[in-house]
C-alpha cells in the first residue's frame, strides 16, 4: 500500500489554489525549516465570506496535499465556516495521512486561521496576542513546554540555540 | 514507464547466484550446523566456507575473527556495548564521530546510560574527520574509538588508515562501521588498522539478514546475544544458514568484482554530480568530491524539501531517497547535514542518489530530464523561494 | 538406507508454502519497507500482513504489540534485558526457572554485571515448576520474571495462567520463552496472562532468521538494537523481509492446522514413549508425561553416553539429539536434567527425539528396531554397566 | 564436513580390543561421568611387552575410537614404547579430533598409563604416588587448580560439592 491515500497523492500532484494574493487581506504564515514545513496562506474577504484562498507551502507531499485540501475547504466559506477548520477534519478529508505526518505537515488549518486572525486584526475586530503560540508551527496550546507537544514537535529551547 | 532504481543503500536486489547457492538451504539442507548427525554436515561447511569467504573481502587473515549477525545494526551493537563494556575496568569514555549511522549513535548513548561518557568528533563541510581531531578526544579512560569508514548518505569516506596510527599509539580500541563500503571499495582490515569491523550483506547484493562483525584475535568483546554456544560464544542463536551462505557467495562475487564495479559506478556517479549542478540552479553536492563512494551522488536542493522530490521522482519511476532510508521518516533534519553545517533549511532539501551495478548512463540521462520541471514546479511553489527572488530583486 | 529425521527441535524444514511466500522477496520485491517510493509498498505490507498473522496466532489483540527479531535467542536477550533496564528504578532482581534455555539464564547473568540479582527457581524431577515458589522467590524489588513455557530438551510444559495469577497480584512484569510451544500447542498470550512472550518461526517450520517478541501494550521495554526506527523504534536494523513474511506464512498456516498437528504427533510420541522403555531395560523417561509437548520423547538410556547412541543411531539413518542442539557441543551435562535431580551419569545418557509433520509410525517402527541392538553394543563396551552387572549379582 | 573424521568413525563402529582381561597384570580407570567420559584399561605384560591390552568405556565417539586406538598402538609395545603414547600421538593417529573433543575424550593415553604404572607398582618397580592427578581424569599437570586445565577442563571444586 501507498504511504499516501489516492486522494492525498491527488492534491499532492495537482495542487489547488496555489499562489499569493496581491494585496490579500489576510496574511498567515506559519512553520519553520527546522519543522520541516512552512506555508503562507493568504485570504481575500468579501461579504464575512473567503472570496479567495491562496498558498504557498514548503513542504513535504503531505504539507502540499494539505494546503490544497484547506485551500478548497476554505474557499467560498463564510469566516466562521472557516475557522471550524481543523486538522483532524482536513485529514479526514485527505483520506487520511500517515500518523508520523499528522502533526508535522498539518498545518493548514492553523495558517489559515492564522491569515484569518490577521484579517480580523487588521479590520480591528481582534486584538493581536499570541502568546500562547509556539514560534514554530504556531500551535496555540503550547503552554510554554521546552518541546511543541500539541503541534510541530519541534524541541523549541534546542531549535533556538542550534 | 520507464523505472530508474537509484536507492541502493536502502535495500539492493540479490544476485541471482546469490538467491542460487541460497536455495538448498531453504530446501533440504535446512539442518543446524551444530547437530552431530548427517543433517548438520552441510549447514556447517556452508558456514565456514562462508566464513573465509567474508574473511577473504575484508584481508582479514584469520576467518574465526568473522562473527556473523542479523544485520548492520546488530553487528555495530554488538560492537560499540560488547567492545566497551569487555574494558569496563579500564575506563568509560568512548569517541565517536558526529556522523556515526544511528546505530552506532544510539548505541553509545545506551551506554551513556550505563555510566559511560561520549564524546563527538566534529566534520568538516564535506563530512570529513581529522585524524588530529580525534587524538584530541582520546583520554586516558578511553576505551573505544568507533568512526565509520563511509557515511551512507553523503558518501564520504574517512582517512581510518591515520586514525587507526593515532588510536593504536594511544593503545585504544578503534572499530568501523564498513557497511557502506564493504563490497563497494577496496577493504582491507590489516590496511586500515582496525580492531573491529561491521559489514552487512544486502550492500552488495546478498541477502538481507545477513551482516558479520570482524573481531581482531585478541580483542575481547561481550556478547550482544547471550545464549548458546553458536560463533564460538559470541553470538548465540540458531544460525540463518541460508542468509550467511547468500553473503558468502555475495563477498566472493564482490571482491572479484570490485574493481569493475568501481569504475563503471563512479563513472554514472560522475554524470549525475556533473549534471545535476548544470541543469539546476541552487543544487549544492554534499559530501567529498574525491573521497567518496562509487555509485553515491548526494544533494541538496535549496528552497524545496526532500520529500516532495521525492514523491515526484517516483511518479516518473525514479526511485531515491532523502537523507537515509532510516531517517526519512523521522521528524529530524539529518544530523549528518547539520554537523557538516548546512542550516536546517538547506537540509530538508536533501537528495541521495545511490546507483547499482544494474545502472546504466541512460537511467542518469533519465533523472536528468525528469528532474528540472519537478524542482522547478516545487519552488514555484514554495514560500521560501518567493522570498529569495524578492529579496534578489530587492537587492539588485 | 531409510532416513528417519527427529530432531525438529535443532533445525525443521520448511514448508513449501512458506517457501513460495518468501521468494518474491528475494526477487522482484527487495525494496526496503521503510521506502516512500513505489519499491517499499510490497514489503511494507508484507511485514504488516506478517505480523497480523503472528499476532494471530498467538491470541494478541494488537498486532503492533509483536515485534520480529532474528532468533528466539534475540527476543529472550531483548525481553529479559530490555524488561529489566526499563524498570531499573524500580529495582534490579529477576526471577527466572533452573530449566530455563540459556538464551535466558545467560541474558539473566549478563544484568547480573549491571548489578542485577537473579533468583533461580527450582523444578520437580518431572521439571515442573510450582507455582508458589516463584511467589516465595518475588521480593518488593523484583521487575521481571521469566518462566519458559515448555522445555525443549524435557518437553514439560508450565503451569503459566497460575503463574500469572500471582506476578499480577504482585504487580510485576511476566516474561515466557514460548520458543518450543508456538505453533506447537494453542498458545494465547491472554489466557497465560504473560506480558511478554518470545517465539521462533523455524519450530513450525518458518524460516530460520525469523523470530517475534510480542510486548503487552503499556510495558515498557529498552531496546536490545538501538539505531533507527524499524519496529516502531524498539528494534533497529533492516528488516529482513523474507524472513519475516515466511513466519507469518507458518503463524497462519500453524494456527490452521495446530489440532490436527497435535494428535497425529501426540499419537508417535506415544508410540516411543511407551515403545522404548519395553524394549530396553533401564531406560527413564525424562519430563513430564502428561504435560508435554506434542512430539517430544526424551529418555535417559542409563550406563551409556548420549552422543556414542546419537551417532550410531546416525549410521542406521536416524537424526536426534542428546540434550538441545546448543549444549551437545558444550562440555557440561544438561542443566536442565540437572535441575530436575537426575545425576550426571545418568544425565549423560540423554536422547531427544522430536518429530515434526512429516514423520510416519513407520519412523518409529525404525527407531523401536535399530535402537535396542546398539544400546545392547554400547552397554557391553561400558565399565558402568559391567561394574552394575558385577554389583548385582554380587547382591543376589 | 562430518565431525569426525573417518578414521575415527572407523575405530568407534569397530572398536578393537574391546573388553576386560581377568586377571591383568595392570588396570588403570580414568574418568568420570561429571566429564562425560571414563575408561578402564588392562594389560598383560610379558617380557616387558604389553602382550594384550583391553578396555571398556563410556562416552563419546571420541573416547571410543580413542580407547580402540590406543589398544591398538598399546598392543605388542614395550612398556617404554606404550609410555611414550600421548593424547596428540593419538589424536594424530586418528587423522584428528574436533578441538572441543581433544581434551575431555582423550584420556586413553592416561588410562593405559595408569594400568602401567599400577604394573609397575604391583612390581615394584614404581612407588605410588598421585598427589598432582585430577581425580576425575588422572591428568598429571594438575598442579592444584580448582579447574582441571591441561586434562578434562572439570570444575574440580564445583563438581566435588554437587
Ligand atoms: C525454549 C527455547 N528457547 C529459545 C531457543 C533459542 O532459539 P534460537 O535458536 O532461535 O535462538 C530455543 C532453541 O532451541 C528453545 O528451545
Ligand atoms: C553506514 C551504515 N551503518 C549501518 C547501517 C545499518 O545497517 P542495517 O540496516 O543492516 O542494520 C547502515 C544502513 O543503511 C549504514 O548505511
């Protein structure tokens, strides 16, 4: 059997909505090289609904799949339809991913809502505070743990200095 | 489709002589070496012959110094606990190099656990050891110097034959992890200067399951596997007789073949280091240029990740793989590429090519074709690459 | 000449099933498991396939609870070490039998040197282990106890569901060497109430190199290969696929054809034990006469030596052993028959005969024919025997 | 390869001399079931030549073929000559014996050494004295180790209490 479902290979190979918004309204990016992922999404909003969704993913196979699985998920969504994106429902979408790749490349849940914060913050509908977040993948229950527990795994104190 | 197997040092295929001189031993020759009766005559002379025959690809003078194991790994236990633990009165230090394969790594830090200390000999850009510099980590409580005579994922091969005057000035053990070079290159014990030596089968077409530890006469060790008396109490449990007369067959085939074998995988070797830089811009080649494996072309290719690549790869039949096979689902950067000091970002585009004696030029010209289009498509879509162009742009 | 093999328990053959399973493995599908091209897709099933299969026949719930070595002797090294230095804290005595194989008693002395204490308990002379003295022998600081299943060299079979009830009660980690039992008898590791279970794929006819140590989920275990991720990280190395697919092969058919298997080598095993001892004086049956293995007859032929009987009985084409395949090169007598009280004169006078799917009453016939005559040779060169001769007409 | 080599496979399916001597001029018994092996060789001596030499033993196909060998080189000897018989003179005779065999089987030598030197004690031509023998295998270089290292390597401590 593939490492990968058929449905994950298929967004992996033809990605979705790739590419950057000029002038997005909402910019998140989130990830680290030291992860092993990064992604950019960016939002156009019109009317409380995502009128655009677009990426940019370094990543692996299941990084990419991600991104343009949230990418279809979200267009077209309301932001409140947007924001009940999550891992767990985006894997479950791709068919499944890999359990070693779960946490690692299942960021786009968390870019784009990143994105959308950025929206909300900027139109002054949120107050900017992410203290809680890990600086590398941006997961919110980091708790400050010396290891990203909940999200990218990444051993933050060891990361920093190296 | 055409299909390009370039991931030879995750798992090769057997010659078929190999599987050939395998198969009475999975048939009627099925007896145990150690059974008095008819049924183990055959079993034990396969063994020994064996024996001389893995004795023979390592000039070791003595085939009773070759122990046989079940794998590479067990072989580089055995050797890193059994070597240090057999000199426990005599100290706890142990050195290493920073880019040991984890079976060695690990095993030394088992052995932390067991009171011992480690210390690490640092590379160089292109992954190589200087001998001075493990002079430098030798302490009068050390007991074992382990450093492996070629790194499996960027290929370069260590000067062993200088460490191995410094280790036997300073009367310490020294052993190597050969599994990547036996079978591949020119491995003589007596040359290199080591007490103990790994190697394992399936790297040059023999079976996997089969792997030995070359132990000089005179060296104690401890047994890994304590049990029975089998390899002279060294290593207990029933022999897989069909495995070790597979790596028997595959060592003689191999040291008849070396030199060809050689020459005509550099030469592929050569196509794909010369022509990937060439074709692709951004693509830097990891490891020693001159001091490396036959058959072993290692790269990282900026601003995309190495899996993606090499998902792609395969959909056009090409087989690779990224940093080793055994790290390519962990969630670390390789730490060899780290400790030559590539920065994590550079790492993750890691890309290892490891060709075979099955490989043809056309199956380089192949990978040369598909490669640009699949680099280009990842870094168009790739975050980090946008910013470099920007930055560019900014800066020009 | 005809050609009688009862000596399964040092080497079996394999099944032709078996063996077919195994060779695309050692053709067309080498790739490496852990592979993300297409080439690690057939093994990687293979070895999932594999260790259902396993876990099946062993009543496991969790097929990721087995984990495959590369010989009985590997997963009782990796249990009683890797049991006992994950629980190091906690305290540093083990608990093992007198008869245990010496893959066991030999690991159990190994942590003897990391500062482990090991309590031996003792058997009756049909080599049964009661209950209550491993209770007596468990102290606030033990972490492990290890009670094999069955002996290989006496074939008696231990009471484990009882054994378990009291480490339960007693809150510590229980190990079995189920080497001789599996595939043999209906083993069920939820019905034994073990927490860890060694087994061997060759005792039903898989291929040697292939071995499983099954691992109750939640018991924590170190392990005995460390380096890469293989095994879910609790055993390092390449996995040895072909190996690994031809003892799921023998699991699955084992578990198919177990009572079937059973009667028809309960029925010849009977058939010599009862057989032997009418026809030669001073023969004993050694182990347990109820409690035992299917197919496993082992005598002591008093005033003779095993090995001179094991030989000639060679000439006239008959395989068998004298003690296990691993001590008949060893120059102590069988502790095990030690252990049960029998002397060393007597002891040296062992003979194990095990038979395997293939034999006939007609083997037996054979053995019951050319056996009494070089008993009746042996005997007339022995001085024990003029020496008994001399003493008991002395007394009449 | 078979263990044995087919000299020794010949003297162990047809040992010669087999058997006991009533009355023998010498007897001398090595050996002992700890080890695995034991031996009990006789002689008849006439005109200071072994004119029969017999035996009985128990043990391996080694201590067999070994004891067969023995009478055999023993046989028609002079006492000089049969002295001079050692384990290696015999092994050698034998075309070899497996390493683990040398030292625990080969105690024929030894035995007919000790039925001369019992000889020679009846005679008087010996004075009895064996304080630096093995009591299980008689070997001579005992020299008071709690092993028997140069004869058959029993734990002479150990055996002597179990
Ligand atoms: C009860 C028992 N445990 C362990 C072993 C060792 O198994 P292996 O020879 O596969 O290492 C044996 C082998 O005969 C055995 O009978
Ligand atoms: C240098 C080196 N050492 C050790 C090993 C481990 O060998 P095995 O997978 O046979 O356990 C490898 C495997 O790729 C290797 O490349």
């Amino acid at each position: 059997m593939p490492v990968y479902s058929e449905k994950v290979m298929d967004h992996f190979m033809h990605p979705r909505n790739v590419g950057e918004i000029e002038n997005a309204d909402g910019v998140g990016e989130v990830g680290n090289p030291v992860c092993g992922d990064m992604m950019t999404f960016y939002i156009k909003v019109k009317d409380g609904r995502l009128e655009d969704v677009k990426y940019k993913t370094f990543g692996c196979g299941a990084a990419i799949a991600v991104s343009s699985m949230v990418s279809e998920m979200a267009k077209g969504a309301t932001i409140e339809e947007a924001q009940k994106i999550t891992p767990e429902s985006v894997a479950k979408m791709l068919e499944g991913l890999p359990k070693q790749k779960f946490h690692c490349s299942n960021l786009g849940a968390q870019a784009l809502n990143k994105a959308i914060d950025d929206y909300l913050i900027k139109t002054g509908k949120l107050k900017a505070d992410d203290s809680k977040c890990c600086p590398f993948c941006d997961h919110e229950d980091r708790e400050n743990d010396p290891v990203c527990q909940q999200g990218c795994q990444v051993n933050i104190s060891e990361a920093k200095t190296s | 489709m055409t299909k390009v197997y370039l991931d030879h040092s995750a798992a090769a295929p057997l010659l078929p002589e190999v599987r050939e001189a395998m198969m009475p031993y999975l048939g009627m020759d099925f007896g145990n070496p150690l059974s008095l009766h008819d049924w183990g005559d055959a079993p034990r002379d396969a063994l020994e012959e064996a024996r001389v025959q893995v004795a023979a690809l390592i000039g070791a003078a003595n085939p009773e110094e070759v122990i046989f194991t079940a794998s590479g790994t067990e072989s580089n236990n055995f050797a890193i606990k059994g070597l240090a633990l057999a000199q426990q009165n005599k100290g706890k230090h142990i050195v290493i190099s920073a880019i040991e394969h984890f079976s060695v790594m690990n095993s030394a830090k088992f052995m932390e656990k067991l009171g011992y200390e480690v210390s690490e000999v640092p590379v160089d850009k292109n992954g190589l050891v200087d001998p001075e510099n493990v002079g430098k980590a030798i302490r009068p409580d050390t007991v074992l110097v382990s450093i492996m005579h070629a790194n499996g994922e960027v290929g370069t091969i260590q000067p062993l034959a200088e460490i191995s005057k410094i280790t036997k000035e300073k009367k310490v053990v020294l052993h190597t992890d050969a599994v990547a070079t036996c079978g591949a290159i020119p491995v003589s014990v007596k040359e290199l200067g080591v007490d103990a030596l790994s190697l394992a089968g399936n790297p040059f077409y023999g079976p996997k399951g089969s792997a030995a530890l070359w132990v000089r006469r005179g060296v104690r060790i401890l047994p890994l596997m304590d049990g029975g008396i089998q390899e002279g109490g060294r290593r207990a449990g029933t022999e897989d007789i069909a495995a070790i007369i597979g790596m028997g067959k595959a060592a003689q085939i191999a040291a008849r073949d070396l030199v060809e074998r050689g020459q005509k995988l550099t030469q592929i070797r050569d196509q794909l280091i010369n022509g990937l830089p060439a074709k692709i811009p951004h693509v830097v080649v990891t490891g020693d240029l001159v001091k490396r494996l036959p058959g072993h072309a290692s790269f990282c290719v900026e601003f995309i990740e190495g899996e993606a690549m090499l998902m792609m790869l395969n959909s056009q039949g090409v087989a690779v793989s990224s940093g080793s096979s055994c790290t390519s689902r962990a969630l670390k950067a390789s730490h060899v590429l780290l400790a030559m000091g590539y920065n994590h970002e550079i790492a993750q585009g890691s890309l290892l090519f490891t060709m075979g004696i099955q490989n043809k030029p056309e199956d380089i010209d192949h990978v040369l074709n598909v490669m640009p289009p699949i680099v280009e498509r990842l870094r168009e879509m790739s975050p980090v690459y946008s910013k470099f162009i920007k930055a560019n742009k900014g800066g020009q």
